[in-house]
C-alpha cells in the first residue's frame, strides 16, 4: 500500500509489508498484549474482591461464570477475528473500498448473531447452570452474575469489532487506551459497589457492564471522528452473495475455532465443578493467572496473524517465511520465562487471590505447576492458528483446535474421575504437543507444495 493510500485514513496506521519484521511485529504485539491483559481485569478483579470481601461461594460463581462467558463471547470474539483478517488482506492489497464493504457485511452479519446469542442466554439461563453441575450453594450468586453480565455483551461486540478493525490496519495502540481506562472503571466500581455498598456478586456482574459499556462507546466516538476513511459509503451498505459467502466463511471457521476451545474449557469445567467448590474455586483461580501468564503470547500470534494477512493480501511470500522463523524464536524465549516463574512461584500467586486458604492454594499451585511448565506448547500453537487463519486456511485452525481440545477432554474424562484431578492438569500440555505437531507437519506439506 502506498503512503498516500495509509494516509486517507488519517488516524493511526502500520503497514506491514515493508520495512523490518521482528521490531514493528513486536511493537505491533505490545499494545495488543497490554489491552488484553487489562481486559482480564474486568473478570480478575471481581475474583479478588469478591473472594476476599464475600466469600469462598461467591468466588467459584463468578470463576465458574468465567468459563461460561468465554465460551459465549468466543462466538462474538471469533467472528470479529475472521473478518479482521480479511480486512487486513484489503488493507495490505490497498483495497479501501473492498475493506469499507467488508466491515459493513462483517457488522451486520456478527452484530445479528450477537443479538441472538444475548436472547439465548437469557431464556435458557437456568438448564445452563444445571447442565454445568454448580452446587446448590452456588447457584443464586452464579444466576445473577450471568443475568447481569449478560447484558454486556452486546457492547463487547461492539468494542471487539472496532478492535479488531484498527487492528487491521496496523493501529494495535488506540484499543488499548479506552480499555485502559475502562479496566481502572471497573476495579473503582467494584470497590465501591462490593464492599462499599454490599452488593455482593450483582455488584461485581454491574461494575463490569458498566465499564464494558464505557470502552464500547468512546471507542465508536473515536473511530468516528478520527478515521472518515473508515466510514461507510451509501454506495457500501449492499451485501453483496459473493462478499457474504467470503466473510462468512473466514468469520464462522475461526469462530467455530474460538467456540470450540472455549466449549472444551467448559466442558472440563463441569468436570471439575462435580469435586466440590474447593476445586471449583482453585481451578477458577488458576485460570485467571494462567490468563495472565500466556495472554502476551495469545496476543503476539494475533499480531503475527495481521501481519501474515497484510503480507498475503500484497503477495509477499518470502516475507511471511521470515516472519514465521523470527515469531517462533521470540515466542518461545518468552514462554520458557513465564513458564519458569509460574513454576516457582505458583503459592504465592494463588495466596495473592484467594487469601489463607490453604486448601484452594495447594489444589491450584499443584495445577500451576503441571500446566504451566509448558507455556511453550500452547505459544506454538498459538503461532499456527494465526498463520493459517491469514494464509486462507482458517479451516486447519479449527482442525488442531479439536486436536487439542479433544484430547484434553477425552483424558479428562476417561481418567480423572477414578485416578484424580492430575490427570485434569496434564491432558492440558498433551493436547498443546499434539496439535503442534499436526500443524507442523501441514505447515510443511504446503511449504513442498508451493
């Protein structure tokens, strides 16, 4: 794309295919990471302050509703992920019209599912919670918080979709600054409505829509006023068979991807729910570090994945294989780092949570440990799906998804129950290993092939 085509958007924007590789993709990356990472804070500070000011029973509600939103907003997030990458494919091949028409059809189209998705949850609210095996103790507070967060995610749609479509265009740092703002709304919220006023979980569940509600709308102020290259044309609003068949087709395989890994998270979840609301409670927290732990690695294949895209949609082939070999290096130096304190210091960060509960602390040090040794298995993997989902092959993502996902649970399931939680833990890492050498070796038939 030529500088006078980047420069019609007038915000902020990366062009990718040219100049160096490993800088501006980890440059690109950071940003990503850092949004990410406080998006966490929406869920992780409802969990430390409902665990430290409510109780053990409202901590394994809102963890174990973690599970269950990630699964639902995975559809949301998948479908905004799709068309992101075909938005940089545009952005790449200097097609701003095409880019313009594709995010109307892509707005349209996930907006529509979003909205049934909302309607969804609601009515079947209650056989949800049964089929998840919650406790009796649980389930008022899990009730409420999914009523209430539920109303939210119609503004994570919005938030995400113009996430991912600055994103597309090599703007990762304007995200970041409104989630910024809407993460430190939330933790002020929680404050003040938990403790403060004694709202319990439904105080937690609002501070959450709120602050949602926030990052949503000043981001849609922002694109407005700051990119008029992005908004859309009378001429635009037709969707058109062709370009509705191509959207669809990126946006529900990386969406089936995405709902696939979070219904296999579930699933497990409801395994886990069935050895009582210790585990239920260390397991949710374990999940929120290992969020922290592997989130800049999830969000650095996002980046390599626009990259991959850009370089794809202008044809530059050699550059995706040195992009390729420079993401692989620095993903790994990063998780064996990350991997070596987490093991070392799995007490602390789960004492950090949850307070003086020696039972939960021991129960999620031990899954730290186990898991988080093999952050290297996961950042791989994390690697493959981006580089197929830009590369045209979105389908293949899907493929190791269920690789890995279908191991974890088939050994969960299979093996836990008679020989302990242990076998929960490790099913995790196999299944990382699995699918990486699946994708590997696809990775390398095409490579023949070409």
């Amino acid at each position: 794309m030529t500088g006078a085509a980047t420069r019609l958007f007038k915000g902020r924007s990366t062009d990718l295919t040219r100049g160096g590789i490993t800088g501006p993709m980890l440059m690109f990356a950071l940003p990503m990471t850092v949004g990410n990472l406080l998006q966490q804070c929406y869920n992780i500070a409802d969990t430390v302050i409902v665990g430290r000011f409510v109780g053990p029973e409202a901590l394994a509600a809102v963890g174990s509703s973690y599970a269950l939103m990630s699964f639902l907003l995975s559809v949301v997030i998948g479908l905004c992920m799709g068309s992101g990458v075909l938005f940089s494919m545009r952005f790449g091949a200097g097609d701003r019209s095409g880019l313009r028409q594709c995010a109307f059809t892509s707005f349209v189209m996930t907006g529509a599912v979003t909205m049934l998705i909302t309607a969804l949850i609601f009515i079947f609210l209650n056989p949800v919670i049964r089929l998840m095996n919650v406790p009796d103790e649980v389930t008022p507070d899990m009730r409420i918080y999914l009523a209430i967060t539920s109303a939210g995610i119609p503004m994570t749609f919005i938030y995400n979709f113009l996430a991912f479509l600055l994103r597309s265009i090599g703007n990762s740092l304007t995200p970041l600054w409104f989630l910024g703002i809407a993460a430190g709304m939330n933790i002020a919220l929680d404050l003040l409505l938990i403790p403060g006023l004694g709202m319990g979980t439904e105080g937690a569940a609002l501070a959450t829509v709120i602050s949602q509600t926030f990052s949503a709308v000043s981001l849609a102020w922002y694109v407005w006023r700051k990119y008029p290259g992005l908004r859309i044309r009378k001429e635009e609003t037709r969707i058109e068979r062709q370009r509705l068949k191509l959207i669809t087709g990126y946006s529900f395989l990386t969406c089936a991807q995405q709902s696939v890994m979070n219904f296999g998270i579930l699933m497990v979840q409801g395994l886990v729910n069935s050895f009582g609301t210790a585990v239920m409670a260390a397991f949710a927290t374990a999940v929120k570090i290992d969020s922290f732990a592997y989130m800049p690695v999830q969000d650095f294949g996002n980046a390599f994945s626009t990259f991959i895209a850009q370089n794809h949609g202008a044809g530059k082939t050699d550059r995706i294989r040195k992009g390729l070999k420079s993401a692989l290096l620095c993903a790994s130096a990063f998780s064996i780092a990350v991997s070596a304190v987490t093991f070392l210091f799995a007490p602390a960060m789960m004492r950090l949570f949850v307070g003086n509960e020696p039972e939960v602390i021991s129960i999620g040090a031990r899954y730290l440990r186990i898991e988080g040794g093999f952050y290297i298995g996961i950042a791989w993997l994390f690697l493959l799906y981006g580089l197929f989902r830009a590369i045209g092959r979105p389908g293949f993502s899907l493929v190791l998804t269920i690789i890995s996902l279908g191991l974890r649970v088939a050994i969960s399931y299979s093996l836990a129950p008679a020989s302990g939680l242990d076998w929960i833990w490790w099913s995790i890492p196999i299944g990382w290993f699995v699918a990486d050498l699946a994708g590997a070796m696809r990775w390398l038939t095409l490579r023949k092939g070409s």
